[in-house]
C-alpha cells in the first residue's frame, strides 16, 4: 500500500498520464514543430524537428516513387491525414498539422517533382 491506499489506484492512473503526455506532445508539436524536406543534387533530406530533437531521413532523389494521402489516425471521429511519401524501401509521412487543401496542394507539387525525375 501507498499512503495507506491499494497499489490498483496508482496503477489506475497511468493510462490517465499516458494520454496527457500524449496530449501535450500534439501541442508542442504542434507550436514548436517543423518538418524540411530538400532535394540537393541527387539527394534528398527529409527533417523532422521539435524543439532540440531532430530526426534526419535521407536517400537517393531516384528511389522518389509516389506520394499520397493517408490516414494516419482518427481524432473525434474525423480522419487525420498524413503525405506519406514513397522512397524506394522507405515510407516517410509528415503534414499532420497542414489543412487539407494544404496536404493535397504539396502532395500535387511532390508528384509533379517526382514525375519529372530521371527514371533510373
């Protein structure tokens, strides 16, 4: 016993404090979030940043195969889409925070840029 209380009560709470870091994460993500996406060459870079965190994915601009529309999750029952983009072996998402018409403008752009890629 804590505090003269069952274990089962602090146990009772974890899912509670899960769910608010949860909650929180999307907010900070959200206000101190950032996602690049470069090309350099025949390279590309896709960087994912919050705060002093930063998760750099790389790879060959040939391996760029497609680009679309997925849902990633749902939130009070309405869909939250992702762009995942297509790179060889590779599946990279981003644009949570975008507005629809924002996620299907740049995915519109990506295909445009992948299409006119050299085929390998």
């Amino acid at each position: 016993m804590l505090s003269g209380a069952p274990i089962f009560f602090p146990l009772f709470s974890i899912p509670f404090w899960v769910v608010g870091l949860g909650m929180a994460g999307v907010v900070v993500n959200g206000l101190f979030g950032r996602v690049d996406f470069q090309v350099v060459g025949d390279r590309f870079t896709l960087t994912h940043q919050i705060l002093f965190w930063r998760r750099v994915t790389s790879g060959l601009s040939r391996d760029l195969s497609g680009v679309e529309l997925h849902t990633a999750y749902t939130q009070n029952s309405r869909p939250v889409e992702v762009i995942t983009l297509y790179a060889g072996a590779q599946t990279l998402t981003f644009g949570t925070m975008l507005s629809r018409a924002e996620k299907e403008w740049l995915a519109d752009e990506l295909l445009a840029f992948i299409r006119q890629l050299p085929m390998p």
